[in-house]
C-alpha cells in the first residue's frame, strides 16, 4: 500500500513538471527572448525545485501551482534576461531641456518667418552676456511701457476737437523708433503707414492706424511674453537658451 502511494506521488509529481512545462511554453512569448537559449537548463530547474516543494501532496493538483509558478517565471526573468532599463532622473531631465529648446528654436523661427521680429532682435539678443543675462527682458519691457504711454498719448491726441497732426506723428514717429529698436518689424511697418495719413491729415486715416498699430502691439507682446516664460523654463530645468542665427 506504502509503495503504491509513493508511486502515485512520483506520477502525480511528474504529470505536475509536465503541466508546468506547458505552462512555461505557453508564458514564455510574453517576456523572455528567444535570442537568449541560456534560459533553457535554468528555467527546468527552477520549475522542478518548484513542484518538489509543492506537489508533496497526491491530492494538490498541477492548477493550484499556476500563481506560485508565474512568479518563478518572472523572477527568472528578471534575473537572467536584460530588458529595457528605465531612463534615470538624470535622462529625463536632459530629454526635457532639449526638448524646451526644440520649441524655442521653432516658435523664435515662426516669429521671424510671420513677420513679428526681424534681425534687430537677434541683434539685440548678442548684445547679452553673463554679466547682464536680463537685457533683452529689461529694454523689452520699457518698449512696451513706452508703448503703453504712446498709444494712450495718440488715442487722447485724435479726441481733440482739432487735431494737432505734428503733436499726432511725433508720437507716431517715437513708436516707430521704439519698435524699431527691439525688432518688432509688424510694428514698426504699420507706423510707417500711420505718418503717411498724418502727413495727409487724413483723420479717418490715423483712427484706423491707431487701432491696426495697438492690435500689432498687442500680438508681438504677447508672443514676446511667451517666448520668455519658455526661455525661463529652459533655464529652470538647467539648459541653454539657444542663440538664433
């Protein structure tokens, strides 16, 4: 009797290896290479030492070893198959800078390419250095201070029940020169148009400049404010700001 139970435990224990086995063949597509045929000899250990620990009971069938199984597998796994390391902080980091400065490179580009900004700007950007890193922000924003003032100035002066067009284009002049200095071309453009009516004293003229020049003011602010808000991400995240060419 003695023996016939042991010889039903080595049965039920070699049914359960030959379970597993299927098993593994069926597991293996989902993780582990077929490039890696070291895993072979490892991989039936593992899976032996599994069901001669567990299957020490004829009654335990081949399916209650499938959760303990899976977890040979990948430990197996994990131990003997490189896979794909995660990116360090150190990468991540690296990939978001230049990531930032793709999208700088690509919005300075469009600004020049629509017409907001033209070489005085680059030029202006040279002018930079170590020693004073907030230039370009500082003299753009006494443009758009200056800008503020002017705008404000010819909207009051076109009011007047007679209108001094000389007192009109030096204000229209001054905008031109301010605009000019940092590049914004849009601008700078518009004010052109806008002294020509101011030489005609064309009336009708100057309102529709000083609503066309307050609406190219508005854009080229904005997307200069936009353009250093990224410039300050990209140096919050520990890059370079790029230099435009």
């Amino acid at each position: 009797m003695r023996k016939s139970l042991e010889f039903v435990n080595k049965v039920a224990s070699m049914f359960t290896f030959i379970i597993c086995m299927r098993f593994a063949l069926d597991l293996l597509p989902i993780g582990i290479s077929q490039k890696a045929p070291p895993w072979k000899p490892l991989l039936v250990l593992n899976i032996y030492r599994l069901v001669c620990t567990t299957s020490s009971s004829p009654l335990q069938t081949p399916f209650s070893l499938r959760r303990s199984f899976i977890g040979v597998i990948y430990a197996f796994k994990s131990r003997t198959i490189k896979g794909k390391r995660c990116p360090s902080k150190k990468q991540e980091t690296m990939s978001a800078v230049a990531q930032l400065q793709r999208q700088f490179i690509e919005y300075t580009t469009s600004l020049y390419n629509e017409g907001y900004l033209d070489d005085q700007f680059t030029q202006l950007q040279k002018l930079q250095d170590e020693s004073n890193p907030d230039f370009v922000v500082e003299v753009v924003s006494l443009f758009f201070e200056d800008s503020e003032k002017l705008l404000n100035n010819l909207a009051t002066a076109l009011q007047q029940k007679t209108v001094d067009y000389k007192q009109v284009d030096s204000h229209v002049h001054q905008f031109k020169g301010s605009s000019s200095s940092i590049g914004a071309q849009r601008v700078t453009n518009m004010c052109v148009v806008f002294r020509n009516y101011c030489e005609e004293k064309n009336l009708e003229g100057c309102m529709q400049c000083l609503q066309q020049v307050r609406h190219e003011y508005v854009l080229v602010r904005n997307k200069l404010e936009a353009l250093f808000r990224l410039e300050q991400q990209i140096l919050q995240a520990g890059g370079s700001v790029p230099m435009m060419e």
